[in-house]
C-alpha cells in the first residue's frame, strides 16, 4: 500500500514521531534547562559534548516551541521552554545592539560575531511565533529592534550578507530572499504591520522573478541583480532543498493573497526540482544541481536530512492545493526512502546524514565534522504536517501562516 492510501494511518505517523519520539528526545536531551534554548553539539545518542550555541539554532528554536504551543496543543510546558529561550534572546539582543552573533556560550555570553544575515532571520522567525503565542510587549520590541538592523544592512546587492563568500557589489543571494520572504510575512501577519508584510511579498516576487530560470525552471543560488549569472563555480548552483523551501514558502504567500498565477509557478517550481534533484541510482534527493546540465554537483556526497523534511511537507501542500496526482505520487517515493532511512530507531530522533546509499555507517559521535543536532527542520515539517493532515479530514483545508 502505498502511504498516501491511508491519511489516517499516516496522520498516527506523523503524530507519533512528533509527540512520542521527537518532543520527548528533545526535552531530555536537547533542551537547556538552565540557561534556556537547544543545545546542538548533541551524539546520535544524545550526549551534549560542547556548551556552544549558534544563534540561528536559538531562533528556530524559539519558533518551534511556540509553534507546538499554537498549533499542536497549548501544553504548559512547551510554552515554559519557549519563555525561557525568549529569555534568553532578549538577553543576548541588547548586548550586540540587535546585529545577531554566529554563536554564544551557553549562558548566553556572545563569542564569534555574525557571519550572515540568516542569524537575525530565524531570530526573527521565532519572535514572530512567540508574539502569536504570548502577545509579549518585549518579544515585540526585540522584532521591531532586530528588523531596524537588517534593514540598515540589507540591499538589493545582497550576497555578502550569505556568508564569507565575495561575489562581488551587484551579486544577489537565493538563501536570504528564501528566507525573508517567509520571516516578514509571519512577522507581518503576528504585528499587523503592512509594511513587513509588502517586505515579505517582495522577497517571494524576487524568487520567482529574480532567481527562477524560465528555461529550466530551476532556481539559482546566486546571481547578479540584473538576471545575469555570476563568474565562477557558483554560477549554475541550484541547491535543490533552499528552492522546494522557497516555492512551499511561495505557495503559501501567494495563496493567502489570492495570486493564482503566482501559486502555479510555486506549484510546477516544487515540481522542477524534485525531479530533477532524486537520485535514480540511490534514491533520495542530491544537495545541489547544474542548472545549465541536471546534473548533480556532488554525485557522490552524503544527503542530508532537511531537503527530504522538507520535500515531504511542500509536496502534500501541492497536492492539498492542486488535488494533482504527480504530487501524492512523488510524496509516497520521498516517504518510502526519507522514512526508511533517516530516524534512528536505536536513540530517537533523526540521522542529519546519510551516506549516498542511506546508510548510516557512523558510531554515535554521527557523521561530519562534529556531533550535531538541530530543532528545526524535522519538528517543523512533523508540526505542519499533521496540522495539515488534521485539516485536510475535517475538510477546512487553509493556508497556514
């Protein structure tokens, strides 16, 4: 049977992975207690080695707790570890004058400075949530702090907000108009302010306009702003998991504001790129693609969990939105293999990555450079999937905001 063929079996799935497995890992092993927020340098058998936290991680953080607060259950003690995470950004904002650090120690000490923009993003994706879940005059403040400092720092000419990268004063980066899109629409939405909404719905016109290759109808990563390719090896990148990110973020954006045409492009551009991002050979999905060719840049590299997490939830959205079968058909295959081969059924939780094969052949320190754990890709798609799941059988299906 195929998974699609019982909603209702796969709704206990999703349900039982979220609040017996994922809620209960992560409340043992991964929650700062003392402090507030996650710890992150976490074993695949959840033992913290390192007392670091980067900050991008206490914002996702941040908007995961709120959000099983405001769409799973009001439970007490998840709005506790949000309040405390909160607590401790509010502490950590002022002391750097609302420019977001790299990283802090665990009592929220800063210690390497920013490195991108995307710290302050997911900062201000979690403020977006805590406000809908508390209304905090001080969550409120911190947003409208935050949002004056990236305005300050963010151009048309963005690409130097990425990361250590210098492509030059007229490259533009895919990742920060993903991001933002999404970030000032919630924000927008939780303070009622239009001005952060319009924000938002430029950074979702600029995906589709900016960084979608009409020819191929895959996105690059990075661009001039005026359409043409940058020089060098980043030219034809296409990292498949930012671009099925930025269409479901699209799709949502664009249906809440009743844009149909710009719903399709969304649609067909979840489409474009899980196609041409699974692996024939192996299955799954590979991490980045030639525009020009197809072909993977990497064909030999690991896969990571979160382009899978990912591709899950945004192919139920298109298929709740379009009723197309090609949609529910790839959902089955990227279930099959994400399902088969990414929780750990030894410590709960999930594997980060996988080799190509999706095998797991690492000991309990995991793969790459560090034990790494992160709450964020994995909940939010356990979280919206059942909310969507849960909508969908009472056939009150919305976009979610």
């Amino acid at each position: 049977m195929r998974p699609s063929e019982d909603m209702g079996a796969l709704l206990r799935l999703y349900e039982d992975a979220l609040l017996d497995d994922w809620v209960p890992w992560w409340m043992q092993n991964g929650i700062d207690h003392v402090f507030g927020g996650p710890m992150e340098t976490i074993t695949e058998d959840g033992r913290v080695t390192s007392e670091v936290k980067t900050v991008w991680s206490i914002g996702r953080s941040l908007f995961i707790w709120s959000r099983l607060y405001n769409w799973i259950g009001s439970r007490h003690e998840w709005l506790r570890v949000a309040d405390q995470t909160f607590d401790l950004i509010a502490q950590i904002g002022p002391r750097v004058s609302w420019v977001w650090p790299h990283s802090v120690h665990r009592n929220g000490t800063p210690l390497e400075p920013s490195r991108n923009i995307y710290n302050d993003g997911f900062i201000l994706m979690g403020l977006a949530e805590y406000i809908r879940a508390t209304g905090s005059s001080r969550a409120i403040e911190a947003a409208y702090e935050t949002c004056r400092t990236v305005e300050q720092r963010m151009v048309p000419a963005n690409a130097q907000l990425a990361g250590d990268r210098d492509l030059g004063e007229n490259a533009a980066c895919h990742g920060i108009s993903m991001i933002f899109s999404l970030v000032y629409h919630q924000l927008g939405t939780a303070l009622a302010d239009a001005e952060i909404l319009a924000a938002g719905y430029d950074h979702a016109t600029r995906v589709q306009d900016l960084f979608l290759d009409d020819e191929s109808g895959l996105v690059r990563e990075y661009l001039r702003t005026d359409g043409r390719p940058v020089d060098g090896p980043l030219a034809n990148v296409c990292i498949a998991g930012h671009a099925v990110e930025s269409a479901w973020f699209g799709l949502r954006i664009f249906r809440d504001r009743n844009e149909p045409d710009r719903v399709e492009r969304a649609v067909e551009a979840i489409r474009s790129h899980i196609e041409a991002s699974w692996d024939d050979e192996c299955g799954g999905f590979f991490g980045s693609i030639d525009v020009e060719s197809g072909e993977p840049i990497s064909p030999d590299a690991n896969k990571n969990m979160w382009p899978h997490t990912e591709a899950l939830y945004a192919l139920l959205l298109a298929w709740a939105v379009t009723g197309e079968d090609w949609a529910l058909e790839w959902y089955d295959r990227t279930h099959e293999w994400t399902w088969e081969h990414f929780p750990n059924r030894e410590h709960g939780e999930w594997h980060r990555v996988v080799a190509r094969d999706g095998s797991f052949p690492w000991d309990v320190t995991g793969p790459g450079p560090r034990p790494r754990k992160e709450p964020f890709h994995l909940p939010r798609t356990l979280i919206q999937t059942v909310a969507l799941l849960h909508a969908l059988e009472a056939r009150q299906w919305r976009p979610f905001v």
